[in-house]
C-alpha cells in the first residue's frame, strides 16, 4: 500500500490579525501540511490598510492567496469559497480548518489518512475544544507569549453554552462534499473513537464586536442568512458575557474547562469528544447542524 501524501490545506480566512495567521500556518506546517489553499474575504467596514497588511502577511509566510473577496459576509460566502479552493486543491485529501481553528490529531496526518483509506473511511472528524484565558477575559495576546499560554483553557462553550454544533470534518477526500460550516459530510459518518481535537481560539479581544454586527447585519437583511441558529448562537454569547462583566464563566462546571495544550490530545479526549459526538441533536427546530457562528474573526 502506498504511503498518503500530506493532504491540502483548505481555508477562508476573514480579517484576524496577522500574528494568529503566522501562528495558524505554523501550527499546520508542524503537522507536516506543504500546500495551502487560502481565500481572504474581507467585509465592507474593514479598512485598506488591515486587507494589506494581512495579503502582505500571507505573501511573506509563502502562501499566494487563490481569491481575494470583499462584501457582505452572507451564511452562504464561506461555503462558495470553500469548494472553490477545494476543486483548486484537486483529487486526494483535504484538510479543512478556520483561521482560529488549531486540530491536535490521535497520529499523524499521514497515518490518519492511511488509517481512513485502510476501512474505506472518505472523512475523518473532530470535535470543537473552546480555548479561554484563565479569568474568562476576551483578551489580546502577544505572538512572544503564544496562542497556548494566552488562552490555556478548554472547554465545551459552543457545545453547551451556545447550543451550536461541536462536530467538524477535518479531513476530507476530494469526492466527498461538505456542509455548510464544516460540521458534515452528508452521506459519510467520522468514526466517533477517532476524532481529533479543534481547538477554537475564537474568544479573543474584538469578537463581541464582530457578534454584534453579525446580528445587526442578518437581523437588518444586509448579510444573507439561512436559518437564524447563527444570531441565536451569538445572542447566548453576548447574553452570557454580559451577565458575568465582559467575561466568559470559566468555572462554571458545565462548561468543563481546563488546561489544555496544542502539542497533545487532552487527557481522556477519546471517550470525552466520541460520547459528545454521538449524542449531539440541534437544539431545536430550528437549529440545523452547521450552523455554528461563523463571524468574519473566524
């Protein structure tokens, strides 16, 4: 049996700061990936100079960005993107991950990829972990000090404070199609024992700002929606920072955050992540899988 070649790497990529998107590649370069296929969409409030200072970011980290986009950020941008660089990418595995979206895989890309092809697996799953700072503060962090000691917690935020759906496709083969916000591949089920860990450093310094006009933007018409699960989501989130002063309740046990670390699975994530994989439903109705926030800081 032939050895898998590393998989592309497929991202859109919204307006973050340049040093998570160093940090980003860098993180992904670690786990042995060598092609990115990236598309920078930029909505209409962000200035010039923030689109050039992250395009030229892009160019001094080797990556030539396959699309460049600007406008309305609609539910459906990301997925047209998406598929866009996946058929740019071509026939084999693809990797698929958000800016703020750092997989700690069982084993080796390599290996998962040839464990997956062995029992005729088409896609590999993971599981959401939310990364914190140690008081909950949605704070700045400073590239010297790392995205790990800045935000050492993990939880399960989106999971059960924001009602979302936790599960992700990472992996990918080139015939299989994905969902809206990475969370499915209809017709192809992860094995539940093998899911790796997405760390989501979403909660940063400047997200409720985005949260906020996500919400004003679908609720106004300007930016297309599908469902409203994305406004619920985001609404949970500012409805909970606000009742803890700006903070995210770390201690709240529910939220089962702990210290967790980029370089390793965290500890009994096996049995943790698959007993939350099997069991997750939308929370209603309305909330369809995949419809977890996805704002332009993702």
């Amino acid at each position: 049996m032939k050895t898998p070649i590393s998989p592309a790497l497929v991202a859109v990529v919204g307006p973050v700061e340049p040093a998570l998107l160093a940090a980003w590649t860098a993180h992904y370069r670690r786990l042995g990936v060598e092609r990115f296929h990236l598309a920078f969409h930029f909505p209409d409030h962000i200035h010039d100079a923030w689109r050039h200072q992250l395009i030229a970011a892009s160019h001094d980290l080797g990556i030539l960005p396959a699309r460049i986009s600007t406008g309305p950020w609609h539910e459906h941008t990301n997925t047209k993107l998406r598929d866009f660089l996946r058929e740019q990418a071509g026939p084999g595995w693809h990797l698929i991950a958000d800016s703020d979206e750092f997989q700690t895989y069982p084993a080796p890309l390599t290996e998962m990829i040839a464990w997956a092809e062995a029992a005729k697996h088409k896609v590999i799953g993971g599981l959401m972990l939310d990364r914190a700072t140690n008081d909950g503060r949605l704070a700045l962090w400073r590239p010297e000090i790392g995205l790990d000691r800045s935000f050492p917690l993990g939880g399960h935020l989106t999971h059960r404070l924001l009602k979302g759906d936790p599960r992700k496709i990472v992996l990918a083969h080139s015939s299989v199609a994905v969902a809206s916000g990475n969370h499915r591949a209809p017709g192809h089920k992860p094995d539940p024992d093998t899911l790796a860990c997405v760390h989501h450093f979403k909660w940063r310094s400047g997200v409720l700002d985005d949260l906020r006009r996500r919400v004003d933007r679908f609720t106004s018409g300007d930016w297309a929606e599908h469902t409203p699960a994305v406004r619920s989501e985001a609404s949970r989130l500012l409805q909970h920072i606000d009742r803890h002063n700006g903070r995210i309740d770390v201690a709240d046990p529910r939220l089962a955050f702990r210290n967790v670390t980029l370089d390793r699975l965290p500890s009994g994530w096996a049995v943790e992540a698959a007993k939350i994989a099997v069991a997750w439903r939308p929370h209603t109705a309305q909330s369809q899988p995949g419809s977890t926030i996805s704002s332009p800081s993702s």
